[in-house]
C-alpha cells in the first residue's frame, strides 16, 4: 500500500498492557504495531509544510513551523518549554484565547523513570499519552494543579533533585533504571518541596509500566535523517517514544520530522 501526506507525531493508545500506535498521513490511519517486523519504504522529496498555517519551508523551526509561526504561534511560546513562565491564568499570554483553552486548565507534574528518573509536566488529557511519547518505562503522577505556571514552579523546584531531560541513547537501546519505588520516591518530596506546592501533591499513587512493541532493541543508539537519507528502505523492528526503530539504519524520530511531506510504502 502506498501512502503519502506530512509527517506528525503518531497516535498512541494504550490497550491494556499494550501500546498502539497510529501514523495519520492525508487522513489514512496507519496502525504501525502491523509493520513491526516487515520492510518499509520512506521517501522525502524536500518538501515540509508547517505544521500550523501549513506554508511551504525550506527549514523547519521548533519542531515542525515557517519562521515566522515558530515567533507568532501560540503552540511555540515560550511557555511550552518553560512553563513556569506561562501567563494564561493571569489572562496573558502570546494568544490569550489559545492560553486559556490549553494552559489555564488542570495540569499534572510527574516523575517518568528510563535511564534516570525525569520530572516533567503536562496537561491532565496527555497522561499516559505524554509518558508514552518519551519513552519513559513507568511513571507516576506526583501532584495536580488548577493551571499551568503552578505545575512549571514545582518543575523548577525539583531540578536539583531530578533531570528534565530524557537520555535518548539509552532510551533507545532501553537501558532503565529498574526498580525504583516511585510512591516512596514521590512521598519523600513533602521534605523537599515548600507546603504551599505541597498541598496539590495528588493521593492517585498508582505507577504505570510502559511495554514498548519492539522485537528486538539496538545494541547501540543510532539515528537517521530524512534530510541525510531521504529514502528509507528498511525493516522496522519496533516503536519507542516516537522513535521507529529500523533494524540497520537507525531509528527514526517522527516527532522531529513533523510536516515533513513524505511517500510511505508498506
Ligand atoms: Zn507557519
Ligand atoms: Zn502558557
């Protein structure tokens, strides 16, 4: 079969203990957990679309915007990476509409563990959605607030504690940290953090394990490019994070190749 549209981050769902993912390309939905073991085929032409007016750009910016989006869309505001800076429950903002529609509404802060364990924050609806996209291997919620910036300052407050960051190379090859006790972890926090943060930790103590659908894992991390290697034509052993993990060339990160217009071939 043969399919062909802009590239953007997979769907994912998690079905039991299995997680699904979907690539939407023009509308067709591709369940990628069939083409775990078979050969496919992608090709990159040069072109990329942004991925909010939908412009033509030679370059993309912040993950998939024109230049001018990427210092004027609301999905690229400062805020995104640094929450803390968010104004949406003031009413401010870059697009105050947009900010509260998406920022001015519960948020989660949680602890993910791969090969560390990570703190991060996101909206209430992208939990486990969010966890799944890093490839994190489980994960806990620690607190729940009423708005974004409240979730950015307990962020803030644990980076000494913890990295914000997630090692791709040993996410790739899934080497984790195994065995933490994330309600034990999460509880030993209260010593950590002011009693004004502390007041929105949540009572939901429940750790969710993330299983990846991967055949095998690479002994070492290796990436590709489509600007690098616009044709692909390789046996996709496996999804992880929004990586698909070929069996000779690499892994491919999707997310990174947001409005990348590409033929995919199946
Ligand atoms: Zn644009
Ligand atoms: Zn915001």
């Amino acid at each position: 079969m043969k399919f062909e549209g802009n590239l953007k981050k997979m769907k994912v769902l998690m079905e039991g203990d299995e997680i699904q993912y979907t690539m939407d390309l023009n509308g067709d939905a591709i369940y990628m957990n069939d083409l775990i073991g078979s050969r496919i085929e992608i090709n990159f032409e040069g072109r990329i679309n942004c991925i909010a007016c939908g412009t033509e750009t030679k370059k993309s910016f912040g993950g998939g915007f024109c230049f001018s989006c990427f210092t004027t869309a609301p999905e690229a505001s400062p805020c995104i990476i640094h929450p803390e800076l968010c104004e949406a429950h003031l009413g401010g903002g870059r697009d105050p509409e947009w900010e509260e529609i998406h920022h001015n509404r519960p948020h989660f802060v949680y602890l993910a563990v791969s090969s560390a364990i990570k703190v991060g924050i996101t909206r209430e609806d992208q939990i486990p959605t969010r966890w799944i996209d890093q490839g994190a291997n489980y994960a806990i919620k620690i607190a729940e607030v009423p708005y974004r910036q409240l979730a950015g300052q307990i962020e803030v407050a644990l980076k000494d504690v913890y990295t914000d960051k997630t090692n791709w190379r040993k996410m790739l090859t899934n080497e984790y940290l195994e065995g933490v006790d994330l309600v034990e972890e999460k509880w030993a926090l209260e010593d950590v953090l002011p009693s004004d943060l502390i007041e929105y930790f949540t009572e939901d103590d429940e750790v969710t394990y993330l299983h990846y659908p991967v055949i095998e894992y690479p002994d070492k991390a290796k990436t590709v490019n489509l600007d690098k290697s616009p044709n692909i034509i390789d046996q996709i052993q496996g999804i992880k994070g929004q990586y698909i993990l070929f069996k000779n060339i690499g892994a491919l990160n999707i997310r990174k190749h947001s409005g990348y217009f590409i033929q995919l071939t199946t």
